[in-house]
C-alpha cells in the first residue's frame, strides 16, 4: 500500500513538472508570435518607404 501511495505521488509531481513546461512554452511561443508580427509590421513599413524611394528616383 505504501508504494501505491509513492507511486501516486510521483506522478502526480510529474504530471505537475509537465503541465508547467507547457504552460511556459505556451507563453514563449505567444511572445514569439508578437515578436514576428512586430517584425513584420516594421519591415512592411520599410518595404514601402523603400518602393517609393525607387519608384522616385525612377520616374
């Protein structure tokens, strides 16, 4: 009976230390996602300052 109860202790702590990772990746992956978003907003910004930059000089 004592091992049972070790054993369900133990993985109920793994069950813990897993739900946790993923939690944590979870929200390293939403920081991601606006870190990309962010990039992309300023590099469109970019991609058109530098279109009207040639399309002036060209014409």
């Amino acid at each position: 009976m004592t091992w049972a109860i070790v054993f369900l202790v133990l993985a109920t702590a793994g069950l813990v230390v897993i739900g946790v990772a993923s939690v944590r990746v979870f929200v390293a992956v939403r920081g991601l996602g606006r870190e990309i978003q962010r990039t992309r907003d300023l590099l469109e910004v970019k991609q058109s300052t530098l279109k009207s930059t040639i399309q002036h000089r060209e014409g």
